[in-house]
C-alpha cells in the first residue's frame, strides 16, 4: 500500500493487518523505549497493530497526551481482552475494535475519566472510542431485555473507573466498528465532565 502523506499538523497511515501489502511484509520492529525515560510505560503492541508513517519501532500506534498534570499513551487499537470478547461473542455483538488508554496521574491531581477518544480521517468521518463499562453495560441490556446478567455486571465493575492521583492506571475503551480506518488525521481525547478536548501525538520517542 503507498503510503500518503497530507498536510496537517499530524497525518499518520495506518496500515491494518488485513489491509497491507503482503509484498512488503511487516516492518521491522526497533528498540522499545526505555519507560524510565519516557516518563510512561508502555503497552505492547499487538501482532495486528498497524503502522504508522515516520515510527520506526514495534509500538506503532502508539500516542502521547497531556490534560492538566496527567500523562498518557494510548495504543490503537490494542489487543481484545479475552474476557470482554467472550462475551461481545457469547451476547450476538458485532465486531468491535479496541484502544488502551495509559495514564500516569501524579499525587494531588484530579481523577482523570474519559468520555471519548475521536478518530478523525481526512475525508472527514470521526470514529468514537468509548469507555469500555458503557458499552458492556449496553451490550447486556440489548440482549437480556433490558436487564443486565450477573456476567455483565461483572466486567462493568471491572471495567469502571478513573485513572486516579498517584497511580498508573489502564482505561480500556470500545469501538462499535470492526478496524481502525487505514488513513488517520487526528487522535482526540475528551474528558468527562465537560472539559477540553485535547489532541493526542505520535510519541516522539517511537
């Protein structure tokens, strides 16, 4: 697949598994930053994961953000938990794609909780990452009748929460679409409770 630069502050091209070029294989993964200079540490990348242009090592798909004092990564998409999958499957859900939000919040800070994480591709479709206890919760009620199954409950709880002051925290966030888009402009991230929007970047350490 040739790959397309475009003009904007950030323009990265993702290339799926399913949708590269089998002539040129996968790319070849470099040295893993070193999370103690990085200031995060980092999720491994799955086998799926896509590339992106200008990274040269196997954590492609992989961003930095800053909202207030808290620092973060996330992996897109990330690898499907088993339990969460089992049952998407096991409850008649469509495919979905996944993203892991990592977040170092230092002592004194806010609860960090995420509404959304916003895909944006040039043609101008925004694609949603949502919180993953939403969506579990939704997936029970649509088919139980409404009412939520003891399993259900149970990854919900799991599942929930914010990335707290003082602790490196794992949120995990769903997609209702079953891959990321291969060109990607912008990486957004919206917190709960009204705040800005903030952008996320290729982390400059890849």
């Amino acid at each position: 697949m040739k790959k397309t630069v475009l003009s904007a502050t950030l323009v990265l091209l993702f290339v799926t598994g399913c949708g590269g070029n089998p002539a040129t294989g996968p790319e070849s993964a470099g040295p893993t930053p070193d999370p103690a200079q990085t200031g995060t540490g980092q999720a491994a990348a799955p086998s799926g994961a896509p590339s992106v242009e200008g990274l040269r090592d196997a954590n492609s798909g992989s961003f930095a953000f800053l909202i207030d004092s808290a620092r973060g990564d996330i992996l897109l998409p990330a690898e499907a938990p088993e339990d969460v999958e089992g049952l998407r499957t096991q409850l008649g859900q469509d495919t979905v794609t996944y993203a892991l939000v990592t977040v170092q919040n230092p002592e004194g800070s806010r609860p960090l909780e995420l509404e959304t994480v916003t895909v944006s591709t040039p043609e101008g479709q925004d694609i949603e990452f949502r919180p993953a206890s939403s969506v579990i919760e939704e997936w029970g009620v649509a088919a139980n009748g409404g009412q939520s199954s003891p399993e259900v409950v149970g990854l919900v709880e799991q599942y929930s929460g914010s990335a707290l002051p003082g602790q490196t925290s794992e949120l995990l966030m769903i997609g209702a679409f079953p891959q990321v888009p291969e060109t990607v402009q912008r990486v957004m991230l919206q917190p709960a409770g009204g705040g800005e929007p903030v952008e996320a970047t290729v982390r400059p350490e890849s």
